[in-house]
C-alpha cells in the first residue's frame, strides 16, 4: 500500500479539481447541471481513483486504478476543450488548465511504470 496523501500526482490532482470547481461556478446557468458538473466529476474521479488504488494491496490494482485515473483526465480535458470553444473559458485559464492536465497524465503514465 502507498500513502496517497505522499504522492504528488494526487497532490497535484486535487489543485486541478479545486481549480476546476472554482472555474465552473462561472459557467452560465445552463450548464450548472450539465458541463459543469461533469467537469467536477471528472475532476473528482483522477485524485479518488489515484487514492483509491494506492489503498489497493497489489501493484497491478494500483496500476488498474491508475489507468482509471489516466481515463479520467483525457474525461475531463475533453470537457475542457468543449468549454472553451463554447467561451466559458478564457484562452489564459485555457491554457492553463491543459498545461495542468497534460503534467497529471504524464505523472499518472510515469507511476504506473514503475508499478
């Protein structure tokens, strides 16, 4: 078992959905129970998988999770994309964002091969 809480990819996961969660509260009404709550979940989905395979008590659990995690992330950078090309993201928080994303796809790629 792995201490999650140790891991900078759920470290970093758990910024990106803080910031996803402050970023959809300014989505237009429409989207309150749409877009945004899928991007929340999302969101949510990378650091509770990551967490949740680190608690697993064999590598290949832990590395199965972390393929849910990865799953999640492209998810959720999907919903990212859509939502600036609808304008509810402006190109700095765009970018931002897909900087943040594509590091925690990296990272989650990089445990898992150590695993």
């Amino acid at each position: 078992m792995h201490n999650f809480r140790e891991l900078l990819v759920w470290q970093k996961s758990i910024t990106l959905v803080v910031k996803i969660y402050e970023l959809t509260r300014k989505f237009p009404d429409i989207e309150k129970f749409n877009l945004a709550v899928q991007m929340q979940r999302s969101g949510v989905s990378i650091a509770s998988n990551i967490a949740e395979g680190a608690g697993r008590n064999t590598n290949n659990l832990f590395k199965q999770f972390l393929s849910h995690a990865l799953g999640s992330s492209y998810e959720l950078e999907t919903q990212i994309i859509i939502s600036n090309k609808l304008s509810y993201i402006e190109s700095e928080s765009y970018n931002m964002l897909i900087k943040d994303i594509t590091e925690i796809q990296k990272m989650i790629s990089g445990l898992s091969n150590t695993l």
